[in-house]
C-alpha cells in the first residue's frame, strides 16, 4: 500500500495532486503545506513517494530534495516535483539536486498518475529521472 507525502503550500493544490492519485490501488496520503512540514513528516514513518512543490514559504523544495538526498534511509525515496516554473534552469537544479521527475503546473491527471505509476514501479535503483 504506497503512503504518498504530498507538499504544497497551496491547499487546492495539494488537494488535486491526491485526487489526480486516488485512483493509483490501495494508496494513502499524507499533506504538507511547507518544506519544514515536509520534513517533520518525513521523521514520522517512511514514505513510498514524495510529490514536492518548489515555492514555499520556509523551506523550498530544492532544500527539501537536498534534504531527503542526504539522509541515508531517505536516500532512494522517489521525489516529483510539481511547479509553476517551467524554466530549464528550474528543472535542472531539481534533478541534479536528486529528484526524479519534474513537472509543471498545469499538468494532467494522466501524466501524474504516469510519473507516480513509473516511481512506484520501479525499484529504487531503477528510478528514472526526469
């Protein structure tokens, strides 16, 4: 059963993120609403994916990935990143700082339920990134 950590700090976000996921069988979700949420959260129980939004307010989702990356039991925890920037700068600092999907707002429930689905799936030394 995939327990999904969802962090943005825009409720209606959040709440679209676990509805376009609902559908992925048997999964659960817990909401964050800022990167130092996010990782409190993360100290609490494991994880199976981590959908992270870059804004925030205290603690951006860049720190947060390089958080999660530099934490030995976080360490393969698939991360997407979902964002207004849409910027090539933006997206190459997400991946290199070690998350494996990037993602711009607007997206589809399609290519969410693609990129958790592919996460997921894989083990974590088959996680693509991207």
């Amino acid at each position: 059963m995939p327990e999904v950590l969802v962090v943005d700090d825009s409720k209606v976000m959040r709440e679209m993120v676990v509805a376009c996921l609902r559908p992925y069988p048997d999964s659960r979700f817990t909401q964050a609403s800022s990167g130092l949420e996010a990782i409190e959260q993360l100290s609490l129980k494991p994880y199976d994916l981590l959908v992270l939004d870059l804004n925030m307010p205290d603690i951006g989702g860049i720190e947060v990935v390089e958080f999660v990356r530099g934490q030995d039991h976080l360490r393969n925890l698939p991360i997407i990143i979902v964002t207004t920037r849409g910027d090539e700068a933006s997206r190459e600092r997400a991946l290199q700082a070690g998350a494996n999907r990037f993602m711009t707002k607007p997206f589809t429930p399609d290519s969410i339920q693609g990129a958790a689905r592919a996460l997921l799936e894989k083990t974590p030394a088959e996680a693509p990134r991207g």
